[in-house]
C-alpha cells in the first residue's frame, strides 16, 4: 500500500533519447529522495531497466497497473522502482542522442498520465524529466515546453515558470531564492509586446504565494527592469516608468512586499546575497542565466498557477551526455524533495 505520511510523487521519465531515464534511477537511490516522498516513475519500464543496468544500480523495475495506483495501492523504496506504463514499445529503437517523433509523443503520453493522476488524486504532485521541444513537435505535439502543455492540460490560463534554489544551495535566504518569469518561451523581440502591467502583478502574485508555501511568511519580492541601467530615466527606454512602475505600485497596494524595478546586473547579487526572497524577471534568459549561474545542478522548475504541484530538473535533455552513465542526478533529487515539500505544504 502507498506510504500517506509522505507525499506520493508522479515521475515523468521525459525524452528516453536524453539523460531522464538515467538521472531517474540514479536519484532513486538517494535516501533524501525516500524521506520526503513516495515517487512513482511514468513511462516504459524496460528504458528503467536498461538505465539501471547502464549505471550498474541493483534495483527492481516494478509494473502497477493505473487502477492500483489510483486507489493508493502500490510501494517503491530505495531498491524497488515502481513504474506505470506509458507510451509504446516504439522507444526501444530510439537511438540515444537523438530527435526522434517516437520519444517526443512517449513524453507527451507520460506528461498526459501523470496528470490525470494528479487531478484524480492518486498522486500528490507530479516531477517531470527533461523533453525535447524538436521531438514534441515531430510528434504533432505543438507546445514551447512542459509549462504551456501543462497549463492546458489543467485548464489555466494565468501560470508561470519559477525557478527556485532551495536553501542551503548558493543563496543566502533562509528558505531560498525564486525567480518567476513574466514573459516565457518567445522570441526577444515579441517580448515588449506582452510586457504589460496586469502580467507582472499577476506574476508578483503567483511569487508570492509559490514563497508562502515553502515557509516564508512574507515574503520580500524584488522586480527586474528590463532596460539596461533601469532605463536610465528615459535615456534607454521608458519601459520602467510606463510598465514597471505602475505594477509595483498596484502590487503594493495589494499589500505584497515588493519594490523596484532595479537593474537586474546588480539586483542578483543582492538576491544572492539573501536580500530578498524572490524575483519577478521580465523575459526567460534574464532570470534563468543568473539563476543557473549560482546553482545550475540544484535549481528547480517550478510551474505556479496549476491546481496541482509540478516541479522539474532546470537543465535539458543533454543528447550530447546521453546513456553515457555521466549525467548528475542533483538535479532531479532537488526537484523531487522540493515536489514533496510543495505537497505537505
């Protein structure tokens, strides 16, 4: 019988032409993974097992049918790895490293399971392992990435992509540093034609709410400008004081602690420095290379807005390491920990 003292976590095992199958099994043997959740991995159990073997892991790739799981009855720990079907045998002939349609509708099909079982409550949250866009798109599957697929998926329209350092990592904030991203997957240019107001209070919302659940009371939010110098009162653009401005204003009439909007070169370093509890960046690049900078291996992938808990690696399929037995698997025992922490929450 599944384990309710711990959060019961849903495992996409991603692109099996990348490093997710492997980075599955290696952060199955971490015993910080069995303390906080009960995970449960969907996709081809036969990929487990040859990642298993790749990595010499003496651990039992254990089949449960979706009705068992969906009634609470099944088990895993450190040396049983309990695994849903999903997908076709089509990706045991996808070569490693490569695009291929077979993986990209495989990882759609996983993504698609462990959500249904999250909204029937079989599962506590859901953990995903890196796809690949080509391979999603080869596969009919027109989606920029997990967040959007999953934001259609549970029917929601205002979401987010966070990532988050947890504590103890390269941060000084007691529970961590999140950065939420007002504009997403899409080009630069396009960026100044989304880039509204109401979108950064909404995200200053969804900021705020994503630090309350991992235990700050309030929580002390800082929003990036998205001209170099903040603008330089006009000189390189006046985006801060037609856009940003009046959102923080608004946001702080909603009683969030937020400020700003600061020049983002120096605003991480006072983040870093534990100066604020999280981020409202204005485009994807702006707040995922800082972020990555100061812990590439234990940031997490957070998606705010969704009626279910969803976490994920930072990093991407790798082909380039793929099935070599080298990938890090700090990453994934991040996103898993932070997944069963988000669902006691």
């Amino acid at each position: 019988m599944a384990e309710t003292t711990k959060s019961r976590l849903a495992v996409t095992m991603g692109d099996v032409a990348g490093i997710g199958p492997e980075v599955i099994v290696a952060a199955w043997s971490r015993p910080e993974v069995h303390a906080h959740a009960l995970p449960l991995v969907v996709g081809h159990p036969e990929v487990l097992r040859r990642a298993a073997r790749l990595l010499q892991r003496n651990v039992d790739v254990v089949e449960f049918e979706r009705s068992s799981v969906t009634r609470g009855q099944w088990a895993a720990d450190a040396n049983t790895i309990a695994c849903i079907r999903a997908g076709s045998d089509d990706v045991l002939d996808v070569p490693a490293g490569a695009v291929d349609a077979r993986a990209g509708e495989a990882a759609y099909q996983s993504v698609c399971v462990a959500t249904q079982l999250a909204q029937d409550h079989g599962v506590d949250g859901i953990v995903t392992a890196p796809l690949s866009k080509a391979a999603l798109h080869a596969a009919g599957h027109h989606y920029p990435g997990h967040t959007e697929l999953l934001a259609e998926l549970c029917g929601v329209t205002d979401f987010a992509m966070m990532l988050y350092l947890p504590p103890g990592s390269a941060v000084r904030a007691p529970a961590g540093l999140g950065v939420v991203h007002v504009t997403l997957h899409q080009s630069l240019r396009s960026v100044f034609d989304d880039l509204t107001s109401a979108a950064i209070v909404a995200k200053c919302r969804l900021a705020d709410g994503a630090m309350r659940r991992l235990g700050v009371a309030r929580p002390r939010m800082a929003v990036c400008a998205v001209n170099p110098h903040a603008g330089e009162d006009g000189l390189f653009g006046d985006e801060e004081a037609n856009v940003i401005v009046p959102a923080v204003t608004e946001a702080r009439h909603s009683r969030l602690d937020v400020s700003g909007p600061y020049p983002t070169d120096t605003l991480m370093v006072r983040a870093r420095d534990g100066e604020f509890d999280a981020i409202v960046a204005m485009y994807h690049d702006q707040g995922h290379i800082a972020l990555k900078l100061l812990g590439m291996h234990a940031a997490v992938n957070i998606t705010l807005g969704l009626p279910i808990v969803r976490t994920s690696v930072a990093h991407g399929t790798a082909f380039d390491r793929a099935w070599q037995g080298t990938a890090s698997a700090d990453g994934m025992v991040a996103a898993m920990v932070t997944a069963g922490r988000l669902a006691k929450a």
